[in-house]
C-alpha cells in the first residue's frame, strides 16, 4: 500500500484498493511465505540450522572453527594409526630378533664345552648362519613397501647380505597433537649392525663420499637469484673444504657455501638484495658432480644439499663419528687364541691411528674397514683362531667402534660362525658376552617402541574425548531441532495454504459478480 493510501485511512477516508495493489500483496506475502517453507525445508533434509553463513555470521564462525579442529585431530589419529603399524611391525621384529639370539645363546654355551668336536661345532656354525641370514630378513622388514631400519633410507634395503648395514642415521617422527611429536623408527645400525656415521667435514675426502662412492669429476653451473652465472670446476680437487673454497671464489655470483649445520651435507646461501630468480644448480655436459654433491637443485632461496653420507677411512676423525657428535675412546681388551692385551686407544685422534694401534699389538691381528665402510673389523692372521674385543670394565669403546658389543649383533653372529668352523672353543666363550649384550639392546629397544606405543594409546584416547566434545558443540551450534523444524514445517505448510485458498476466494469473479 502506498504512503497516500496509508494517509487516507487514518484521516478516516475511504480508499479504493485496485486489483494491483492487491496482486502485489498477495505476491509478496506469497514470496514471503514460500521462502520461510523452502528454508524450514532445507534444515528438514540437511538436519542443520546453519547451511549458509547469511544464516547465522557469528554460529557460521563457530561452526567453521569447531570443523577445523576436527579436521586436525582427524590428522592427528590418521598419524597415530600409521604410527601404531610401525611401531607394532617393529616391535614382533626386535622380539623375533630376542628369540633368535636366544638360540645363538643356547648354541654358543654348548659348543663351549670341551667335550664336543670340530665336526659338532661346524654343524652348528652352520645353524648360526642361518640365524644369520633370518636376521637379515628382520632386518630387511618392510611396511607399505617401505623398510623399516633403514631411517630416511626406506627406499632400499637397510641391509646387504653379508649384513653390512646401508642406511642412513635418520630418525622419523610423528605429529599428534599440537606441538607433540612421537619418535618411530628405530634404526638397524641401533642394533643390528654399526654405523659409526661420520659428518661431513671440510677435510673429508671426495672419494669418501657417497657410501664411498665418491664425486665425478667434472663442472656444475651455479645461477644466483640476480642471473649471474658462474661455472664451478670439480678438476684436481679431493677434499669438500676445496669445492666451498671453489664456489666461494667463483667471481660475479652473490652465492656463499658453508656446511649445513646438521653435518651431512652443503649449504648454498645466496644474499641478492632483490631476487629476479630462483637459485639454481645445474649440471655441464651431461655429468653429474651436482648430482653427487647434493645440490643439483632450483631453489627460491637458500639449497640446502641432501645427505652425503660419507664412508669412514682411515682420516677420518673421531670427532666426526655419529653425526659429528663423537665419542671418547678408552681402553680395549683383544683375544686372539691363546694370546691377549689390553690397549689403551685414548690418544687415536682418527679411525688410522686406531687401526694401527691395533695392527700393532702383536696378536697376530688385522686390522681394518667392513666392506660397506661403516665400522671397524678385526680379524686374526692365525686361521685356527678368531680374535674377539671385548669391553674393558664398563667402557664402551669396543661397541662404539663396532668391534663388538650390543648395537653389532650381525657380527657377533659372524665371529661366532668364525669361531665355530675355526674350532675354537675359547673364541665361542668370550663371545658369549657379546650375545648377552645383544639381547640385552634388543629388550632395551622393545621398552623403548613399548612406551611409545603406550604414549599413541594414551593421546588416542584423550583425541576420541577431545572429538566427542568438539562434535557435541558443534552440533549444538550448527544442528537443528528435529521435532521443532517439522512443527514449523507443518505450520509453514498450511499458512502457505491457506493464504493461496484465501486468495483465490477473495479473487474469484464472474458476470454474475459484476451484474449483482
């Protein structure tokens, strides 16, 4: 109705209302009502008060923020899930492990009596190589396609078959909960067999890195963020200081090589004022020097390069042990036969010095590297005998050179074959120690993965609380009232209804209308 119809009622008049005025009211009240029904209905079938944010702009908020916290513990127990899986595989493994040293043991304490033969004790040296090789197996489990003692190196098997251990020293973990992480894996080198895992120094040989595999000779081309290109040439260099003195020096490049400070690898930081470009690391024809020395790379910052995995030798130093945290060296004690000493290794500064001190002990030894470079060896030169280190007092020297001890297990079982097939019954004696000690890190390993599956068990259920409560507030939020939408629905219904049927009575004429 118009402001001057509205005038002329309350001034008492009479005012004419056209079929237009009330076509236009009846379409308005109709739009009205018929849009009330259509969203009374969307909350019928949708079960939600809110469904737009033009619903309710403050619940909508509430509701978007409550789902992102669903969303998040979702992810947090989708971690939980793949974590438990690891952790439950590598518990069954380390306690098939305990099972098949628990054999090893009950083998090497019979064979140590004096009453049996040679040819008793190289049937059972063929057994422990059996052991052997269902440790490799272990070793060598896989979940999802993955292997599980390898740390960042799941991609291949962690272990060869002679049991050199070809991983790397990563440690995985897993998120959940806000700023709660879960460590995972455990790695074979933790037990199975030693990586003394050296850094990478500036002293550290090219042909060194790489698991030993070295650098190819050749040129690589650095572009900075400002386009400036320089061409890096690898020629007549053999250690990594020489490569970051080569990058260093290369004229007209805002570029900067460092290690990176984790030890594995380079860094190539790059201090253009105003960036054009990506920094970037390509090779010169056709080779591969970036490639090996981890840089090949198109960053939009700095490249940090990938781990180089560094084979051990004779200069590297023992500071530059597991990771470059190193580790102090103190006395060792060698059987070899008949023969033994004690050898003090304090004052070795590199893995040559140890290998010399104990070529030197005159035991008939020879010492050196395993074939994958990851640890230390001792074997005797006298074929009827096999040297055994052991452990003075309660150091810990000869397991953190590998030479013996509970994180070495795979070569406690091959000394032990050793022994066996060599007969010498003194050798399976001082070995059992060292078996000792590997069920010893293995039991130690399973309380390890225990509190951590326990740890996954506890925020699992405190995350399905946390979800319950969250749900609960967000259906008190956002849900409707069942029993109240259909009410409204039915009332709605018949107000709609009824309007169309009033309508229709009020506007229904005919001649007879107009002739009355």
């Amino acid at each position: 109705m118009d402001e001057g119809s509205e005038r002329a009622l309350r001034e008492g008049e009479i005012v004419r209302v056209t079929e237009k005025m009330f076509h236009n009211s009846f379409i308005g009240n109709l739009t009205r009502s018929n849009r009330q029904l259509l969203e009374t209905q969307e909350r019928a079938g949708t079960g939600k008060r809110i469904n737009r944010p033009s619903d309710d702009p403050v619940g909508m908020a509430r509701v978007l923020n409550f789902r992102a916290s669903l969303d998040k513990i979702n992810e947090f127990n989708q971690n939980i899930v793949r974590g438990d899986s690891l952790l439950a595989l590598t518990e069954s493994s380390l306690e098939s492990v305990g099972n098949l040293l628990d054999r090893t043991k009950q083998i090497a304490l019979a064979q140590a009596n004096a009453t049996l033969s040679g040819a008793d004790r190289m049937a059972a040296a063929e057994e422990v190589e059996t052991l052997f090789d269902q440790l490799i197996q272990i070793g060598n489990a896989t979940l999802n396609g993955r292997y599980i003692f390898g740390g960042f190196k799941s991609g291949v098997p962690p272990f060869s078959a002679q049991g050199s251990y070809q991983g790397d020293g990563g440690s995985a973990a897993v998120q959940v909960d806000a700023g709660i992480e879960v460590p995972l894996n455990i790695r074979g080198s933790d037990f199975l067999a030693t990586d003394l895992d050296p850094a990478v120094e500036g002293a550290t040989l090219l042909t060194d890195l790489n698991g030993g595999g070295g650098v190819a000779a050749g040129s690589f081309q650095m572009t900075d963020r400002a386009g400036n290109v320089a061409i890096i040439d690898l020629t007549g260099l053999t250690m990594v200081q020489e490569v970051l003195d080569a990058i260093n020096a290369a004229p007209g490049i805002n570029v900067t090589a460092s290690l990176n400070p984790e030890g594995t690898g380079l860094l190539l930081s790059d201090d253009t004022p105003a960036p054009t470009q990506d920094l970037k690391v390509e090779e010169v024809g056709g080779g591969r020097s970036a490639l090996d020395l981890g840089i090949l790379a198109n960053r939009p910052g700095e490249i940090s390069g990938t781990d180089l995995n560094p084979a051990v030798s004779r200069s590297t130093s023992i500071s530059a042990l597991r990771g470059g945290a190193g580790f102090s060296l103190g006395s060792i004690e060698v059987v070899n036969g008949t023969q033994g000493a004690t050898l003090d290794l304090s004052g070795a500064q590199t893995i040559g010095e140890v290998l010399d001190l104990l070529d030197q002990a005159g035991l008939n030894l020879s010492a050196g590297l395993n074939p994958a470079r990851t640890a230390l060896v001792v074997t005797s030169t006298d074929l009827t005998t096999t040297a055994v280190v052991k452990e003075v007092n309660t150091g810990t020297t000869a397991a953190d050179l590998g030479l013996g001890g509970g994180n070495d297990i795979l070569g406690t079982l091959g000394r032990l074959t050793e022994a066996l097939r060599r007969n010498d019954r003194e050798a399976i004696g001082n070995l059992l120690d060292q078996i000792e000690d590997g069920l010893d890190r293995t039991l130690a390993l399973r309380t390890r993965v225990g509190v951590r599956q326990n740890q996954l068990q506890e925020t699992n259920q405190r995350l399905e609380g946390l979800e319950m409560d969250l749900t609960t507030f967000l259906s008190g939020v956002e849900d409707a009232d069942v029993i109240e939408v259909y009410s409204r629905l039915s009332l709605q219904k018949n107000a709609l209804e009824g309007l169309v049927a009033a309508t229709s009575q009020v506007t229904r004429t005919s001649l007879l209308d107009f002739l009355r």
